[in-house]
C-alpha cells in the first residue's frame, strides 16, 4: 500500500471518521487527509500515513474538480440542503441567463465561506459558534476557479462541472450563483471527481472492513438522475 492514495468517501460521514475506519483496517496509526469533504458530499478523498502525511500538503493536490447539483429559488442557513430554507423567489433565469451569471464566477474572486464550516474564528470552528445561535462574521477571502460547466439545468436544478484550486467552497459558489440570479439557490448534492491527479477511477473503497479497488459506479446512480 503507498504511504499516499486516494479512497472513495461515503456521504453522512466526516472525513475525520473515514480516516478512523481506515486506521482501524490497517491498525495504522497516523493519517491525513487533503481537502476536507463535507459530511453531505461523496467522492476523492486523497489520505496518507506515516511519511506520506507531509505529501499532503504538496501543491499537485491544490487542484479539484467537482460536480455539483444546485437548487435554485431558495436559500439555505447553511447553504446547503440540511439547514433551514427559506423561499426567495419563483424567478426562473433562463440557460443563457445562468451560463453567464456562472461564467463570473471563473478566475480569482472573493468568496464569504458558509458560517456552518470548519473555518477557525478566534481558534473556534464557524459551525461550533453558528450552532449556538451566533453565527459568526465571516470575512471574504481570495480563491481561484479555474472552469465552470452547465452539465444540464433543469429547473430548479443546474447541475454543473466545476474545477478549482484550494480553498473553494461549492456551498459558497451555489450561494453566490443565486444572489447573482437574484432568486437564490444552494447546494444539493457534490460529488467530488478529482484531486490533483488522483481521480474516482484511482480510489479504493471500504466493503467488508477491507480496503478494496472500486469496481463500479453504483454510488453515482441517485446522483447522476435528476
């Protein structure tokens, strides 16, 4: 087994609790892992043990490219579908209307990161702070898109490809998609399809308490059908 590869996560599970299921297979004590997957999204998780744990940090994994289903014509606490919605409007943009709206969204921008994240506040998590009822200010920071892609859009579904450098969160870009559309939107589902070259065509997968090749895309089938 390399010191550094590439696993397949699960949705409803933390990325910290992927690397505790992987550590009770090998018995292998300390692991890493590259870019945080929220608990709602599934796909490449890049991990390492050992020596390789300093890999982690390699700027060849900077680089992710996800697909991401976005809901239009409501906005979410937590900009994403667990938190509470709240209807914004029954606008529907037109394809054109959205592709371009998207389009801004590609180069360095500025992007507020979800108040429910991992973020640090004063050595605090945002989300420990925004659970209690204070959600916290959370300040602008610069990140890099390198491509976004209409898959298809199905009102009130977009389905989109989108490649980033680290740092992004889709949460966000599905928030500011809708506030650019002036009718609101979050993210519903994401998949993540690649980090730096490791891609789900590399990962392993957890059956059985082992770790083993992934053989199929069943985990797409839901997915894939809107």
């Amino acid at each position: 087994m390399k010191e550094v590869f590439a696993v397949y996560k699960p949705k409803n599970i933390t990325s910290r609790e992927m690397l505790n299921r992987i550590q009770g297979i090998t018995g292998v004590k300390k692991w890493g892992h590259a870019g945080t997957l929220d608990p709602l999204a599934q796909g490449v998780l890049v991990v390492g043990y050992n020596k390789g744990t300093k890999n982690l940090f390699s700027e060849q994994l900077n680089e992710k490219e996800y697909t991401a289903l976005i809901l239009l014509g409501k906005k979410s606490e937590t900009d994403d579908k667990e938190g509470r919605k709240e209807r914004v409007s029954f606008k529907r943009p037109s394809l054109e209307e959205t592709r371009t709206a998207l389009s801004s969204f590609i180069g360095e921008i500025y992007q507020t990161p979800p108040a429910f994240s991992a973020v640090k506040i004063k050595g605090k998590e945002a989300y420990k702070l925004a659970r209690k009822g204070t959600p916290p200010e959370m300040k602008k920071r610069k990140v890099f898109i390198k491509e976004n892609d209409i898959i298809l859009y199905k009102y009130p579904f977009i389905k989109i490809r989108t490649v980033t450098g680290s740092g992004v969160y889709i949460r966000s870009l599905a928030r500011d998609l809708g506030e650019k559309l002036s009718c609101g939107a979050y993210l519903y589902d994401l998949r993540r399809d690649r980090v730096g070259d490791f891609s789900v065509k590399d990962c392993v997968n957890i059956e059985n308490e082992k770790l083993i090749p992934l053989k199929n895309v069943f985990f797409f089938k839901n997915f894939d059908n809107i």
